[in-house]
C-alpha cells in the first residue's frame, strides 16, 4: 500500500474516531507534530505505532479507513485526468 493511502487511512480513522490530533497525540503518548507527520505521509508507521493508532481510534474502524482512502485517492486520480 502507498504511503499516501495509509496516511490518509490513518487521518480518516482518527477523523472517524471523533478525536483531534491533539488528543490523539495525547492518547498514544506522542507529539502532535508526529500525528501530523504521520497523516502528512511524511513518515512511515511501525507495527506499534500503527497498533496504538488503531487501539485509540477502535480497531474495527481500519479496514473501512483504508477502502475510504483507497476510493478518495482514485476519485483525484480520475478529477485530474478528466
């Protein structure tokens, strides 16, 4: 999977999940500016981290994150070429 698609995966899970960067961060225990990083795609998340991602958002909401971002991500594809 594409870094983009799993950054915005992430950002649609914590989206979904009601919560802010902020309290994310808070959550897990780690910087806002790294939730931002990792939604930015401009870091890549470990096992852990995405287990503690996924922990604080409810798990269940991952697999219908990643078809959301997998669909978005086509939608720009075809806004672009169209």
């Amino acid at each position: 999977m594409p870094n983009n698609t799993m950054s915005a995966a992430m950002r649609i899970m914590r989206e979904s999940s009601g919560l802010t960067q902020a309290q994310l961060a808070r959550s897990m225990g780690v910087s806002r500016s790294t939730i931002n990083r990792l939604e930015a795609g401009g870091r890549f998340p470990t096992p852990a981290t995405l287990h503690r991602w996924m922990a604080a958002c409810g798990s269940d909401t991952y697999g219908w994150a990643i078809s959301r971002a997998e669909n978005e991500a086509k939608a720009k594809k075809v806004a672009r070429s169209g």
